[in-house]
C-alpha cells in the first residue's frame, strides 16, 4: 500500500502489512462459520483450535522446552511487576531486581509493595545508557528470583548476552525484544511479555514459566493474579482476549515464513546497521544515547545539538509521513523502534531523510 505511514511507533507497534490484511479478510466471517472470531465463544473448538495453535507456534519459534507452561493473561507488563513478587517471593527471601532505566524502576517500584528487594547491579549513573556487565552483578544469596528488562525501550539499550544466575532463577521483562533473535529459554524462570511490539496487538500478555515456579503464593494473592490459575485452565479461567491472541497467531505465523527467529534476527540486525551507521557517521549531528556495546536492535535513540532542533526534525518528519520519531517524554531526544514488522524500506527511507534534514540543518 503506497500510503501506509513510515510506521516507528514503540508500542503499539507496526504490523506486517500481510496479517493485517488477512486479518481484514477474515474479519466479518471466520473461516466460514458466519461470524467474526471476535462474537465466538471461547469455549468453542473453533476458538479453542486459535488458542492452542498460538501457543504451539511460540513452543515452536521460541524453542521452548517440556517444563515450561505457556500463558495467556491480560493486563500487560505492568500487571506483571505485581504477578511476580506476589507469586515468587517467599518469606525470607530477598527480590532482586538489575536496575536498567524506565521500565527496570517500575518492576522495582512494584516489587517493594510485596517483601523485600535488592539492587543486584544498576547503570543509573551512567544514565541508564548501558547495560551492567556480569561483573558487576552482585545477586543476593538468599534471592528468591533475578529480574531483569531485557530490552529499555526508552532508553534504547539491550542486553546481549543474558547473565547466569546459578539456582537462583532468572525472570525478564521481555517485552519490547521477544522473538527479535533467537533465545535460550532454559536459561529463565519466567518471561514475560506484553504482545504490542513484536508479538501482535495490545491486550494479550505472554507468560512462559518454568512448571517448579506455579505453586501456593506465600502471601493471598486474588485468584486472576495467581499462576496457577492460569495453568491449570489453559489460560481460559476467564474469557480471554480472544481476538489479540488470533493476531498473535497471525504474526506469529509470518514470522514462521521469514524463516523463524533466526531470519528475523539478521533482518533486524541489517536494519540497526544501516540506522546506527546513519548516526555514528553523521560527524556528530546525530548523537546515538545507548553506549555501542549495549545498543539496541529494537529502539534506536539519538540526540541532536538543541531540544530546538529535535522538535523541528520531528515536525517535518512528520510532514513526509513518518511516525513516532519523538523520544519518549520522560527523556527527551528522539527514537526509532524498529521492531520485526518495520520494513527494511521504511530504514532506508528515514536514513534519507536523515541526511537530507542534515543537509538543510546541518
């Protein structure tokens, strides 16, 4: 489609232009049965076949081995910063938590409501433009769980190698990375992830936990924020939000046929290339925030010399159909995600724009 936006939203996020289309092709009568997926019961084997079909396309792309339960659950990442301490967190135990930036801070914020929490590593004084080193990792001996942010979507940094945390079972926020490369899920406890930047749209949750981690919360917990009821109903305890987990399946499946996860890595390691080289050999025009060594493949954030000029360049970037190339309001400056769905064309039209703008501006 010629008019479709230079899309470089952080969440929610583009979409392949196929599942969309298919999705608008299956909207008003799925698959024959005369009705939208979204007027079925969820209780229905049509529904159901969706459902479980979705959860053997993560096991699959993911690799996720026997052991691990698969969830399905509302509320998205930030329902999750409660989930965990309140189901993992045991009497005596001791939260700890790798202080990355934005995202990072939240999980701690909530995790301090339910016990006690420790700072394992932090890179706030570096301005959270890096990723601690497993050096720097100091995990608590009596850690009931590591947490860590595998990619800040605000401050554009990601971690490249994950750290081993021996018994101590590790969890990540895995939500503006999952399915960006290949993962070894055995190394985790739990990942979780909400859908609307890699996945599929807003309103879905993906939970994959190691089955030796669902049990009794030590504190009451209410029966939609438990584990275990979750896994013990195949993610339909309540009516799910059906129609986020059948495009979930649709993206799922493209990402099937780019050629699994490690295809989609190389695309989107061609496409950070192209992005970063555009600023590193701007001769200091446009300044990328993230240390080189922790530079995200997903969110690409970059300043120029004045807030002034931010905002001009977001102006008439705007103007030639690109959008959400402002950095978030926390911080300022400006970012491109460039998640699996954004085209390489969509690059290589803003590294031209780029360098036009810094013709004129420069």
């Amino acid at each position: 489609m010629a008019n479709r936006a230079y899309n470089f939203n952080a969440g929610p996020a583009a979409l392949p232009l196929e599942v969309l289309q298919q999705a608008q092709e299956e909207f008003v009568d799925f698959r024959g049965n005369g009705m939208s997926l979204m007027e079925m019961s969820h209780r229905g084997a049509v529904y159901e076949g969706v459902h479980r079909e979705t959860e053997q396309l993560l096991r699959e792309l993911l690799g996720i081995p026997d052991g691990y339960k698969v969830l399905f659950i509302q509320g998205g990442a930030s329902t999750q910063f409660a989930m965990v301490p309140m189901n993992l967190l045991q009497p005596g135990k001791v939260a700890s938590y790798i202080d990355t930036g934005s995202w990072a801070g939240k999980a701690i914020k909530e995790a301090k409501l339910f016990g006690q929490t420790a700072i394992a590593a932090s890179s706030e004084k570096d301005k959270y433009n890096r990723i601690p080193s497993a050096a720097e990792l100091q995990i608590a001996p009596d850690s009931a769980y590591v947490h860590l942010t595998s990619n800040e979507t605000i401050e554009g940094t990601q971690w490249q190698e994950y750290p081993d945390t021996g018994s101590v079972p590790l969890v990540a926020d895995m939500s503006s990375d999952i399915l960006c490369r290949p993962l070894n899920v055995s190394k985790f406890g739990l990942i979780y992830a909400g859908a609307q930047k890699n996945l599929g749209p807003s309103g879905v949750t993906i939970v994959i936990i190691r089955e030796d981690l669902i049990g009794n919360p030590s504190m009451p917990v209410p029966t939609m924020l438990r584990y275990d009821t979750h896994a013990k109903n195949d993610s339909l305890y309540n009516t799910p939000p059906t129609f986020a987990i059948y495009m979930t399946n649709l993206v799922l499946k493209w990402v099937k046929a780019q050629g699994g996860a490690a295809a989609v890595e190389k695309a989107n390691r061609a496409k950070a290339k192209l992005l970063y080289e555009a600023i590193d050999q701007s001769g200091g025009f446009y300044r990328g925030f993230a240390d080189p060594g922790s530079r995200s493949i997903m969110n690409v954030t970059f300043r120029m010399a004045s807030e002034e000029l931010e905002k001009l360049f977001v102006k008439e970037s705007e103007a030639e159909g690109f959008v959400g190339l402002k950095g978030h309001r926390s911080v300022g400056g400006l970012r491109a995600s460039i998640y699996n769905a954004v085209p390489l064309a969509s690059v290589q039209a803003l590294v031209e724009f780029m360098a036009e703008f810094k013709r004129r501006h420069g």
